[in-house]
C-alpha cells in the first residue's frame, strides 16, 4: 500500500485512489462537488485544489508547485507529499465558493435539501459570510424532467453528477447540458423525460437542492430524520439501503454503500415500493378460532397455545401429517426459530418454502453493458431471502417439499400446518385457496387478510422488515443483517420476538445471539458480511 504525506501526516492509501478519496477515508474534510467514487473524474468544481510537491524543471528537486492540482484527478503515489491547510488553498476555496454563491437563491428555509447540502455546509466552513454581487441573479424556472423528479435549476452548481450517471451508471442518458457559459444548465433531451428504472439516484448524488424527489418534496425536514441500517426486500439483490424514519412513520429510503452488492446505487422499485407498510387493512391483532367462536388472545400466551395444540394434535394423528411453509420474505432467524419449534413438536414434519415472486426478467446497467461492464443489476426474483430460508430448510434435514407438493398434500398427507405469508401482494393463488379449508389445524401468520386467514384456526400478524431486524441472503448468497427501524402496528407483535418465545427461549429477541446459535449447523453464518462506513 503507498504511504503519501497530507498536511505533514502521513496516510496510507489504496493503490487505486486519487488524493482526494485517500484524504476522505483519512478522516480530512475536502470541498467537492464534482467528485463521486463511482463517476468519473472530471475535475470541474476545482474546489479540491491541493499543493504538491513536484520536481523543479531544471534542478530536478522537490519543491512545492506554483500551480494548484486538483486533488481529484491526481492519482496516490508512494512517497508523494501534499497539503490543503495552506492560504492558497483556503484562497481558492473562498473563490469558487463566491462563483457558485453568486447566482444561488437564498431559499434554504424552504429547500428540502437544506440540513444535507454541501453548498449550504461548504458556505459555513470554507466560504465568506457576504456576497459582492450587486446585480440582478439568474433566474431559471423550476423543470418538471421526470415523473419522480423536479429540477430547480437557480441551485445548480453544475457539478455534472447526474448527467454523469444518465450515461456511465443507467446508460440512458436523458440528461444533458445545455447553453454556454453562464447560461448553461441540465436539462433532459427534448421528448425524453427521466424516466428509467434507477432514476432515483440522481437525486441522492446531487449535492444541493437542485434535483428533488416528489415523493418526498415537503414531507419532512432532514434533521428531524433518524436513519437505520437495512437491506431493500424489493428484489433478490438486496440493496444496502438507509430507512429514514421520524415518529415512528417511514419517510424515505436511500441506497447505502456496499461494494459487495449495490454500490452507491438501488432501483425505483426498492424506493418507492414500501409504502403497503402503511396500509390500513393489515392484520394487527392475533385470532383464535374455537368452533364458531373467535376472540383475541393474550399474546404472552401464545406460546404455550400453539405448543398445547400442535403437541395435541401429534398425540392424536402423528408428526407425519404436520407441515410448515416458510416465505422467502422471513429473515433468516425468524425462519430458524419457527423450524425449531416445529420440529421439537413434530420431529416428522414437511418443511417447504412458500411461492416464489418473479416478475420479468433481469435488468443491468448500463442498458445494453455485459460481463463485467454491469454496474447494477435488478433482479426479477422478487423476494430477499429465498436463499437464507432454504439455508436454513437445508439444515433442518428431514422431509422437505416444494410448494406444489405442499399444496398437494394438505388434507390428506398433511393436515396440521404452520403457513407464513408476508408477502407486500396477494400471494394466495386458487390451488391453496382451495385447500386451505382442509386443514384440521392451521396457524397463519400474514400481513393481510386471505383465504389462508381465513381458514385459519390461529392468526398471527406479521410484520414488514423495516418493523424488526434479522438478515437477508441474496441472490450472489452474501448474508446481510438489517436493523429494526420502526414500530409495528399497535396490538401487533413482531415476528421474531414470538418467534423467539414460542421456540422455548426467554427474554428480548436478539438477532445476532440467534444467528450464533444458528452458525452450530449453518457454516455461513459464523461470518456475516458488514459493508464499510461511508458517509450517507
């Protein structure tokens, strides 16, 4: 690794970063618009201008250069010697500040970027407290470019980012620059809005307030946001993403990095797709069926109610005729907890995994890239964990059934069952809603009502990911841990804490002891994979 020296410290560096990023990971606060780690370089902002030593023309001897370089576009080389603490740099700084401020609105109180804007910050920190501008500032009109996305354009600063992405990431290129001069600005080709599957980026990557999502224009301000570590259940990539949360209400998501599995980026579909969580008709409270009559147990007896019956019905018939179908939309733990129940009270029982979502097929970008030109890929397995549950189905051993089986024997092989839903979508096709009345016992856990519910002898309310924590297994198998970011409907309970009880432990439900104990008869998971910090 090369060593190169930064304001006299020395820093070391990966082999393939530019100063900037060295001095980024090295904890310094550089200005740059411009820049992003996964675009490409074109130094335009010039706000990252750094001193560097460099070879005298005709001595040959180290000396500090006349020339400021942009930190940017300069690779790390072992040896090298820079500095940004400097009056010239601070002078450069305090310059492009002033250019960028001149035509700049002084709307932060009602801009939605306000509170995570580099211009807003970068003022503060490296630019003056006034403005000499004395004449009348550019103004642009607001654009409509897409149907997720507004351009203001008077706050631009032309950093280029999202034109950028159009053509290097999404490959559609909707986006470009238009004018000359000070008149220039983004647009979008005439008769193209943006309007691709992973538009959304663009949004996150522009530093100021300049391209704003509609789905969150106005909704809340940014410093009232709490932020929580998840994983998008949109698809079987498994985007690293950020819930933003406030209230216990979900605001937004936002793509997290992970260089494993979505980089900077995640698609539309992940970003807008969560708000069923937010339905009105979702289960919330447990039900008991005794002949005609239904009430409402006490979930602290949940426990020992299903133990009860499940054991009552193996006296009388035997473990055989008991089968439990997992969905690919459990996390790893709660699906290893409900199989551990099961086959205590029912050695002999059927494990099968529930239908499996697919929609279309899969989709890269750039459109048009192969091999190893993919940047993001969006996958048409519309599930997070088809993989860590059938980890887990694996594992078990025993009797294992696909779910046409499954479906096939209920009422005749299998009579007593343990069904998960979950699903964002009505899941229950005509086959199981045929057969669900056949069962002699059911229990059902689901997050909306179906003929599953309804034939139900037990319903249990699930619960949506971002309402409990556990982990994921994508499609390349990297097993990702998710936080539980908000509260699940009053009188529902989560998921894995009575998942927990019922299969015989005490006390809160802890996601990592669980996976512990899981890593005895499951290798994978003594090392699950944690993505490096990056700033949000």
């Amino acid at each position: 690794m090369p060593t190169i020296i930064i304001d006299d410290k020395p820093v070391e560096c990966r082999e393939d970063d530019n100063v900037l990023q060295a001095a980024l990971n090295a904890g310094w606060d550089i200005p740059h618009y411009c820049y992003h780690p996964s675009l490409k370089v074109v130094a335009s902002c010039r706000l990252c201008l750094m001193e560097m030593k460099m070879p005298h023309p005709k001595t040959k001897e180290l000396v500090w250069s006349p020339k400021l370089v942009p930190s940017c576009q300069t690779p790390v080389r072992d040896g090298m010697e820079v500095r940004f603490d400097t009056e010239r740099v601070k002078q450069n700084q305090e310059t492009c500040m002033e250019a960028f401020l001149l035509n700049h609105p002084l709307d932060c109180p009602v801009c939605d970027q306000a509170g995570e804007c580099y211009l807003q910050d970068y003022s503060f920190k490296f630019g003056k407290a006034e403005s000499r501008m004395v004449d009348p500032k550019l103004v642009n009109p607001k654009k409509d470019i897409g149907p997720h996305t507004y351009l203001y354009q008077d706050r631009c600063v032309m950093c280029s980012r999202c034109v950028r992405f159009t053509e290097e990431i999404s490959g559609t290129r909707e986006l470009c620059i238009v004018n000359r001069g000070s008149r220039n600005e983004i647009d979008i080709f005439p008769g193209r809005p943006l309007d691709n599957p992973i538009q959304g980026n663009v949004v996150d990557i522009c530093p100021v307030g300049s391209l704003l999502d509609k789905d969150f224009l106005f909704k809340q301000r940014v410093w009232l946001l709490k932020s929580v570590k998840s994983v998008c259940p949109g698809c079987s990539t498994g985007c690293s993403i950020w819930i933003d949360h406030n209230e216990n209400v979900v605001w937004r998501l936002k793509p997290r990095f992970n260089p494993e599995v979505n980089d900077h980026w995640m698609c539309d579909a992940g970003r807008y797709g969560w708000k069923y969580m937010q339905q009105a008709d979702r289960l919330k409270r447990p039900v008991l069926r005794r002949g005609g009559n239904t009430n409402t147990p006490q979930r602290s007896a949940l426990p020992e109610l299903l133990r009860y019956r499940f054991q009552e019905f193996v006296e009388e018939h035997s473990g055989a005729e008991v089968g439990v179908m997992l969905s690919p939309m459990m996390s790893c733990e709660e699906a290893w907890l409900l199989v551990r129940f099961m086959r205590e009270v029912a050695p002999g029982c059927a494990i099968a995994l529930g239908p499996i979502p697919v929609e279309g097929e899969e989709t890269t970008f750039p459109v048009g890239a192969g091999g190893h030109n993919v940047k993001f890929t969006i996958k048409p397995e519309k599930c997070p964990n088809r993989r860590g549950v059938g980890m887990v189905i694996d594992a078990a051993g025993g009797t294992k059934l696909t779910y046409e089986e499954f479906v096939g024997k209920i009422g005749d092989a299998i009579k007593a069952g343990w069904v998960v839903g979950g699903y964002p979508t009505a899941w229950v096709d005509k086959d199981f809603g045929k057969a669900a009345p056949k069962f002699e016992l059911l229990v059902a856990q689901d997050l909306f009502a179906n003929a599953a519910t309804d034939a139900a002898t037990v319903v249990l309310p699930s619960c949506v990911w971002a309402e409990r924590s556990g982990s994921f297994v994508n499609a390349d198998g990297v097993i990702q841990p998710f936080e539980q970011a908000v509260n699940p409907p009053e009188g529902a309970m989560r998921d894995s804490q009575y998942l927990y009880e019922i299969a015989g432990f005490s006390g809160l439900f802890s996601a990592a002891k669980v996976r512990q104990m899981m890593a005895a008869s499951i290798e994978a998971f003594k090392n699950v994979y944690i993505p490096p910090e990056m700033p949000k």
